[in-house]
C-alpha cells in the first residue's frame, strides 16, 4: 500500500463517496423546519397552507428526488468514462455538487422551495455518476491483494458522511431552524477539496493502455501508483486482456443484457444492487427520526440515538474494510444480508409488542441499529466492488450503468412511498397489525443472500480474466 495509492483513495472517497452518504441523510433531522418552509412559502404565494397530504407529498418528493438524480447520473457513467476518463469524470462532476450547493443555500432567502428540490435533484446527480466511477477508478489502480480494501473506503466514508450529517443536525449544532440551508449546503466543502487536488493524480492506467492504447502513460501511471520502477508483470496482464479484447468493442447495455456469456454476472449485479436498496437502508437513513418516534423513544432524545447509530454504522464499516481479504467478499456479504433480514424481523416482533410491553420499544432501536450494522458489514460497499471485478474492461462501464440504474431506482422507490407505508403499518395483515414494510425487507435480504450463497463465486485475489473464466 504506497502513499498515491492510499492518499488517491482517500481524496476520492471523501469528495465523492461521503457526499452521497451525507446526501442520504442530511434530509432527517431538519425536516420539520422544510417542511415549515415549504408551507410558509406556499401561504405567501397562494394565500393558504398546504394540507398534511400534499406536504408530505412534495417532502418525500424532495426526498426522492435525489434518488431520479442519481438514475439519470448513473445513465450517462458509460459515456463519461469512456471520454474523460475515470479521473476526469470525477473532477468535472465536482462542478455540480457547487450548483446545488449555491441552489439550496439561497433557496430561504429567496423563498423558492424550487431550488431546495432542484438542488437535490443536482446532488443526486452527482452522487449517481460517483457512486460508480469511484469504484471503478479504485479497482482498476488497485493491484489484485488490495482491491477488496481500497474498494471498501467509500463505504467507510459513506457511512461517516451518513454519520457527519448526523452530528450536524443535533440541535446543539445546524439542527435549527435558522441553519437547515447552510446544513444542506455544506457538502461544497468536499467537493472543493477534490476539485482542486484530484488533477494532481494519474488516470487509471487500465483505461490508458487498454481503452486508449497508451502503453507509455499506462506504465508511468503504474509506477507512481505502485512505487516501483518494476510494472511490467501488470503491464503484461493488461496487455492480455487488451488482446483477449481487441475484437470486441465496448458494449453497450442493450448488448450486455443480450450477451449469454456474462448472463450470470449481469443477474448477480442485478439481484446485489436491487436487494441492497430494497432491503430497508434507506428508509432508515432518510426516516430515521419518524421510526425512532414510533418506536416510542423520547423525541428529545431522539437526534442523539440516531448519532449513536451512526457511530456504530462507522464501526462496521471499518471492520468491513479490515476484513474483506482475510474473509472474502462472499461472507460478508452473506453475512451483512442474513443479519439485516434478522433486524428487519426483530422491527416487526418489537413493533407489535410495544404497546403492551413498553421496553419493547428500545428492542426496535436496537434492532434499527443492528440493520444498519449489518448493511455496513458486507452489502454496503461489496456491489460496487464485485460490478468491477465481475466483469472485463469491455463490459464494464455497461454492468455499472445496469447496477447503478436499479440501485437508484429501487432508491427512489423506498424513499418515495415509506412515508406513506409508515402511515398505514397494517396493510398487509390488518387484523394482526404487522407493520408490513419490515417483513418485506426481511424476505428480500434472506432471499439475497441465498442467491449469492448458491450463484456468486469468491473473487478474492483473482485477475477479472480468471473471475470470466469461474462464470464461464
């Protein structure tokens, strides 16, 4: 692990990867004060509040939104990549986290509730098309016995994004009224940083030699990278599967979904990348405050018990990265999807018992805690590493597109209707009132991780041709 390998992961993931986490969150704690926001300005201009329908409506589409961002970032990662490279992508994505920034930190003063969802929509975008490219950019720099570490520290970073906008949002700190823009706006900090030191680092030397036929700048790519003067054992495994490539173009999506010979890669990103969205984390890190209000904690204590899941979500994450190439990517996967499914389950009992055992309602905040614990132990970083080590260079940007379109899209979906869920826990067995959003993350997580324990091989400490040749 050489210091431009350590100090290019770094930069990247906390000017791309802990926006998207802080993004995720950043909308909990101040949405009381939004929410007021959007109905003292809509009085002013039509002469009338919102009824708590409708204000829940354009609160979750501004929730939501983020998620559409991020689809439509997500979408044009192929074409990015393929033109200004994973670098240039990076840096020039940073421009719209300052848009949105400069949008939703006038939005007040301006009295446009537009600009707070026109912003968000930006940030989306911008964490769509990062959420990919940093993955993709760190494990093509990355020599095989560190991929699986240094493609973990964006989740690492998004978790303390996610645990970042936490601690912001305390009232003690940006969590009142006055504050909410700037509290939304401040992820232009990171994104500054990034933009003004990224130039200073290489462009993946994967895509230099093997997208662009630069042998030279391949090679002194690899040498800063690695710190060595001695590359050719790597230059001459890129150049094989330059060869193995040169009569196959780049494929496009509709290409990759019709090419049999990677069907099994393309339904494993498709099953990892829809079970992680949809199997309840993000209805966690958008609603935190509104379960932990259902669940019977006291609201004064309630921002200080979503830190404290923060923290723990920062924990796991760590122990993730740690582990991965000791463990393996496949155990702690399994292992994150298994314990989520048992958290959801826990909700579920907590929930039903809590009216009449009080206690119980301290079970649903431990169980809370346990699901994002769980999420951060394997599914939160692993799918965005196994999309790149699933697949060669040809098919690569495509798998990310396929991945991060259903990730964003199942993103949308939860953040969208949980709300309204939320508002009618028993519409899946009135009579017994089972809170049914739970039982359905539950099913999807165990499902999940069945599959991945009967289809998806351990890719630990193999070239992306040996992985092509498990598949095959």
């Amino acid at each position: 692990l050489t210091f431009p390998l350590l100090s290019v992961t770094l930069l990247v993931s906390f000017g791309s990867s802990m926006l998207y986490g802080y993004n995720l969150a950043v909308v909990n704690s101040p949405a009381v004060h939004i929410k007021a926001f959007y109905n003292t300005t809509w009085a002013q201009r039509y002469g009338h509040g919102l009824a708590p329908g409708p204000l829940t409506l354009l609160y979750s589409l501004t929730v939501s939104i983020f998620a559409l961002g991020g689809l439509v970032g997500s979408l044009l990662v192929g074409v990015l990549v393929d033109r200004y490279g994973r670098n240039g992508t990076l840096s020039r994505s940073t421009l719209l986290v300052l848009l949105a920034g400069g949008l939703m930190g006038f939005s007040r003063k301006l009295g446009s509730l537009e600009m707070v969802i026109i912003g968000r929509s930006i940030t989306g975008l911008h964490s769509g098309i990062c959420l990919s490219v940093v993955p993709l950019y760190l494990g093509e720099i990355a020599p095989k016995n560190l991929r699986g570490f240094l493609g973990l520290v964006p989740s690492i970073f998004i978790c303390l994004g996610v645990f970042f906008a936490q601690v912001l949002g305390l009232p003690e700190l940006l969590g009142k009224d006055r504050f909410w823009p700037l509290f939304l706006s401040i992820v232009v900090i990171p994104a500054s940083l990034q933009l003004l030191l990224l130039h200073c680092f290489p462009e993946s030397p994967r895509y230099l030699l093997i997208e662009r036929n630069d042998i030279s700048g391949a090679t002194k790519a690899l040498r800063w990278f690695l710190g060595t003067p001695d590359v050719q054992d790597v230059v001459e495994e890129m150049k094989k599967e330059q060869q193995s490539l040169s009569s196959v173009k780049m494929v496009s999506v509709w290409q990759l979904l019709r090419d049999r010979s990677v069907c099994w890669q393309t339904l494993s990103v498709v099953v990892v990348n829809a079970g992680m969205q949809l199997s309840g984390i993000d209805a966690i890190w958008f609603y935190t405050n509104t379960i932990f209000e259902n669940a019977g904690v006291p609201v004064s204590q309630i921002p200080y018990t979503t830190v404290g899941t923060g923290a723990i979500e920062v924990v796991a994450g760590l122990i993730g990265c740690f582990t991965i190439e000791k463990l393996g990517r496949r155990p702690l996967i399994i292992t994150g999807f298994c314990t989520m499914g048992i958290c959801s389950a826990g909700i579920t009992v907590s929930l039903l018992l809590q009216i009449t055992v009080p206690w119980m309602r301290y079970v649903a905040v431990t169980c809370v805690v346990g699901i994002i614990g769980g999420f951060c132990m394997g599914p939160a970083g692993v799918p965005f590493l196994m999309t790149a080590e699933l697949f060669t260079q040809s098919h690569r940007p495509a798998a990310y597109i396929v991945g991060g379109s259903l990730n964003w899209l199942c993103n949308f979906t939860v953040g969208f209707i949980f709300p309204f869920l939320q508002g009618t826990l028993t519409w899946a067995m009135p009579t017994l009132g089972v809170p049914a959003p739970y039982l359905v993350f539950c099913g999807i997580c165990l499902l999940v991780a069945l599959y991945i324990y009967l289809i998806i091989p351990e890719t630990k400490n193999k070239t992306f041709m040996e992985i092509s040749r498990i598949f095959a």
